[in-house]
C-alpha cells in the first residue's frame, strides 16, 4: 500500500512507535520507496532515520496501516535540552504521564 498523504508524510513527518501500550518514541521518516516483492505485488518501503526520539508516553492502542497524527495530537518530543534529567524508568515515567504530571 502507498500512502494517499505521502507529500505531508515528506515533508516532516514520522513514525511513533507504540511500545507496551504507549507511544514512547519516534522516527522521522526520510522517504518513501517503491519495492516489488517475490511475489511481484508493489510495496512501500519505509525509509527512516535511525536517530530515535524520545517522546511523551501517551497511551494508544497498537495498529497496522496508515494513521495520521494532527500535530496537536501527537506526543511532544522529551527535553533534550544538555541537563535534562531522563533517569526515571520507563514505567514511572509513563505513570506520572498517565496523571498529567510529566
């Protein structure tokens, strides 16, 4: 499958990846490109970048296929600012995002 937005998913856009019921991070995607199977049917390859951001944990359920995230829908990036602290575990971090604390 091809996706019908690829021109927005270009021009900045990313993959978020669900881990154990959260978004935690995400890949900005470089590029798409079309690749035939051994079974002759026409793909896209995801081509990303391999630097992966840390994000906000937001709850979501996992899926397959196209999903388009409004910006104000998606989960911001996690400081990265020099001194920022990113030494709570994964899962404390993600309960105090569940309460709105993080």
């Amino acid at each position: 499958m091809w996706p019908r937005r690829a021109a927005e998913i270009l021009d900045g856009g990313s993959i978020y990846w669900v881990i154990q019921g959260r978004v935690q991070c995400r890949q900005r995607i470089l590029r798409l490109d079309e690749v035939t199977g051994g079974d002759g049917h026409r793909r896209c390859a995801i081509v990303l970048e391999p630097e992966l951001i840390r994000t906000a944990s937001a709850a979501r359920r996992p899926f397959q296929g196209w999903r388009y995230l409004e910006a104000h829908d998606a989960p911001p990036d996690l400081d990265r600012r020099p001194g920022h602290d990113e030494s709570l575990p994964p899962a404390l971090a993600a309960a105090l995002a569940e309460i709105g604390v993080l």
